[in-house]
C-alpha cells in the first residue's frame, strides 16, 4: 500500500519539518488536531501543535531531519490508520542518539471535499504503553 | 487514562467476542468500520466483520477468551486513538500459542449524538510492520 496518497502527504509534512515551514506544516493538520509531543504531553490546536514544532526544531538546534520507512494504511469509514516506521535525524542532544527509529501512528480523516487532514499525530505509536 | 470511557466499551465489546455474541459485537462498529484480521487480510463493513468473527471462533473452535492491559487514549477532532495491550487466550491451533499477547490500536469517531463508534480495529498495532 505504499503508493497511498497520504505517503506524499506525510513526506511533504516530513519535508515541512526539515525546512521550519510551519505555516505549510500546518495545512496537514485538522483546527483541533492532537499531537503527542511526548509521552504523557499532548499539544491540542493547530496553535498549540505549532508552538510544539517551534520548541522542538530550537530543542533540536535547527538540524532535524524526518525521513520513512515501512507504512501500512487501514482505511475505514473516511478515517485512515497509518502505522509507518519514521526516522529522526538530529544533531544528537543530552542523552538522545542521533538517528530514532519509531513506529508511528497517524490517525487521518477524509473531509468532504476529498482532502485528507491529520486529526492525531502519534509518532511514539504503541510504545506509548511503555510510559 | 485507564477512566476513558473506551476503556469499558471495549471490555464489552471483548466479553461479546467471547460470549459469541455478535449482535452485541456489531453495536461497536460502525457501518463501514474495517478489521484487519490478520497482516495481508481486511474485513470491510459490518457484514465482512461479523462474518470474520463467526470464522475466528469457529477456527479457535469457540475458546476465546480477550483480556485487556494497559491503554492509553489519545483524542483529536471527535476521533479516538487507542493503543491498548490485548491478550488474546485459546485453546492453542496449529503453530499458535494459547496465550498471545499484542499491542492494539484501535480508531474510534464520535457520532454527533456523543456515541463512540470503532472505525479501524487493528488488534496487530504497529506489528502489521513486520509483515
């Protein structure tokens, strides 16, 4: 399924992240999506979501690069499930490796002109149960 | 986040499966919910899941029991993430252990009666990776 349209989507949003353009990171994103920052920290809002973005590039130097791996999309009901093996590059920081391999998940919904909007951004997918 | 009202839906919904009962199981989904039965093989609709769930009891000939662990709920825009630890017990089949545990993430949207309904049951979480 890896010619699903939402991989351009996540690899533009990926690609948005590297650059810091958060106005177009941003258009992926659903007005009252979810992201989790971190295990036990949620950003709620594209306001909130964005404010995270910005703390993480500065918290990462400006040096993050996101690139995929394997993906699955399970769609069902205008919602899509994507689980997908995602790569964070960074300069390293504190204690943290420079290269994070995470199965992530990302929660899609279909709006009714068709566009595909991010709803809950999960990049720590099932391990959050090891919180 | 173990309070979630997700959390008792899914017990219920996990009694059914055991009980068999699946007019009671197919008040969980919603119309065109998806289940992924296992990597590779999807259940569309109501009609596909029932008839998925009728094939899973008759192959673990009637002895499954589903327990939960450890959730976490992560909400957006009327649409649920739960990531969720399932133990799955049999009576063993084939190459199968009795006993198998996952990590399940399942995709539930809220009707605009304030009704949870599950759109996406993936009981393989991020494990579908692997397939």
């Amino acid at each position: 399924m890896s010619s699903h349209p939402l991989k351009a989507l996540i690899e533009a949003a990926d690609r948005a992240i590297g650059a810091e353009d958060f106005d177009a990171l941003m258009e992926f994103y659903a007005e009252d999506a979810t992201l989790v920052v971190k295990p036990g920290l949620i950003a709620s809002g594209k306001e909130q979501i964005r404010r995270a973005f910005v703390a993480i590039a500065e918290y990462f130097d400006h040096s993050i690069v996101v690139t995929q791996g394997d993906m699955q999309v399970i769609e069902g009901a205008d919602t899509a499930l994507v689980v997908m093996e995602t790569v964070l590059q960074t300069s390293g920081k504190d204690d943290m490796p420079a290269s994070i391999t995470r199965r992530a998940t990302y929660v899609f919904r279909r709006d009714t002109s068709g566009k595909w909007l991010c709803v809950i951004d999960n990049s720590y997918g099932t391990d959050l149960l090891n919180s």
